[in-house]
C-alpha cells in the first residue's frame, strides 16, 4: 500500500506594494495566485503587515475571491472602502495588530478558506481594520503550494 505525504513546496512572493501606506477601512488586492499548474492540496499564504498607531479592531482582514475560470472572480470590495459586499468575500483570516509599529504575520490556509477545494484562481483582497495607515514599507504576501506525494 502506496504512503501518501503532504509536501511543502518552495515560499514564492506575490509582488505588490499595495499593502504600502494602506489607508485604514480600506480594501486592496494583493494579486492573483494560479492553481493550475501544479494542481497543489493546498497553499499556505503568509502575510507580514507592519500597522502605524493602531486604535479600533487594530487588525487586518485577509479575504479571497475565487474564480473557476480565471475571468468571473466571486464578488465583493477589492479596493475602496465600501463594506457593503464584503460579506460576499471568501474570509481567509485575521492578523492581530495590536503593538504599534511592529510587523504581524499571519499563516493561512487557502484550501480551508474553500471549504478544502481550490478554485482555478484566486485573488488575494486585504483590508486594513487597523485604525491607522499601514507603514510605508516592510509588507509582504507569500506563499507555497502543498502537494500530495505517494510512495
């Protein structure tokens, strides 16, 4: 009987500066992750936010929006700061921001955002609940896929 093991690939990094000087309550996509080439179980996302002087929820919000095609992405806010679909948003998770001015990471996993399925597509949508502008730098999205490998 063949061992399937779980396989954490290579940590590759979406490149966006747009989480730079993210205004509090305001939404912004972070790029856009392709599942198809590798047909993964799975892709952990990290995410590192560095807030300014937090007040309020002092978090940032991770959200997704998945597509079967790569053209029709689910809907909901992907920049602005407009919360009225953002209950149509896959929620992915919460990073905590409660110390000013230092660098939170959150770990994430897509797949379970799904309900265990990826989709084709999906695009990472980021929504600062901090209170305060995001720093000027210092951000990053990464992530790696997780693939099944039997033996």
């Amino acid at each position: 009987m063949a061992t399937i093991t779980l396989v954490i690939g290579s940590i590759s990094t979406l490149t966006t500066s747009a989480l730079d000087s993210l205004a509090s309550a305001t939404y912004v996509s972070a790029g856009t992750l392709t599942h198809t080439t590798n047909d993964p179980l799975d892709v952990l996302l990290q995410i590192k936010v560095t807030p300014g002087t937090v007040s309020g929820n002092k978090q940032v919000l991770v959200f997704a929006q998945g597509s079967l095609d790569g053209t029709d992405f689910e809907s909901g806010p992907t920049s602005g700061t407009t919360t009225t679909d953002e209950a149509n948003l896959t929620f992915i998770g919460v990073i905590p921001c409660n110390t000013n001015s230092t660098a939170q990471i959150g770990l994430f996993s897509l797949a379970s955002a799904f309900g265990g399925v990826l989709p084709q597509q999906t695009k990472i949508i980021i929504r600062n609940d901090t209170g305060a502008a995001l720093a000027s730098s210092g951000h990053y999205v990464k992530y790696s896929e997780v693939v099944g490998n039997s033996a």
